[in-house]
C-alpha cells in the first residue's frame, strides 16, 4: 500500500499565503483602531462668567488658539470609545494674555476630562474651559 501526503505541495503555498494576508489583515485592523482612539481635533467650551455666554471651541491639537484673553492649545486628546463608560480626555495649555508673564505661566496645564472636570479643574476669574470631545 502506498502512502501519500496529506498535503501537497501546491495546496501548502496555498495556506501559507493565507495565512500571511490573514495576519496582514489583523495588524492593519489594529493599527486602525488606536488611530480612531487618539484624535487630532479637541472640542471645548468657553463660558464667560461675565456675560453668561458660552462658545464652542474647536481646537486643533498642537496648535494654538487666541481666544479674547486667553491662549489656548490642545497638545493630545483621546477618546476611550470601546470601553463601558467611554471617557474623553485631553492634555490642554492655557495661558492669560492679560497677564505680564504670559510667556511663561500656564493657567492651567494639565488632563481634562469630560465625565469630571473637578478632578482637574480650570480656575480663572473670567472664563471656565470645559473638555466637550474629541474627533
């Protein structure tokens, strides 16, 4: 009786080229996916305590905004989407123009986050800045 191969040779090439796009496939998903996490773009609002308005501000990150007396900019932000409870965080500087040393005194420089914004909170007499999104 003779024996033969379970494989053969052609059918072998087969599976490992599969095999390979298969594995491509997954790591480009998962690259993909922690791009989505980290954004380039912030969303924060501004209330002014004075007037009692409040203003959308779209910031991109790494750039910074003059927004009336204040300069501000988003270094990173991130949004944990898969999770339960998702959570919105940001790295954000500001600084008060109305200051004498504005170049080098950050009002607040620190994490946001939008679900609690007391943990970090941004004190000013004039303006409160809250973390809305990320995108």
């Amino acid at each position: 009786m003779l024996l033969t191969k379970s494989i053969k040779p052609g059918n072998l090439k087969k599976i490992i080229i599969k095999t390979i796009v298969l594995l491509f496939t997954l790591t480009i998903f998962d690259a993909h996916s922690e791009k989505e996490l980290i954004s380039n773009r912030t969303d924060i609002k501004i209330l002014d305590k004075i007037s009692s308005k409040n203003e959308l501000v779209k910031l991109i990150n790494g750039e910074e905004l003059v927004y009336k007396d204040l300069a501000i900019k988003s270094m990173k932000c991130s949004n944990s989407e898969f999770d339960d409870d998702p959570e919105i965080k940001a790295y954000i500087q500001v600084r008060d123009l109305t200051l004498n040393d504005n170049d080098k005194v950050f009002v607040f420089n620190g994490w946001m986050f939008s679900s609690s914004p007391s943990i970090a909170p941004f004190d000013h007499p004039v303006y409160d800045v809250w973390l809305v999104d990320c995108y």
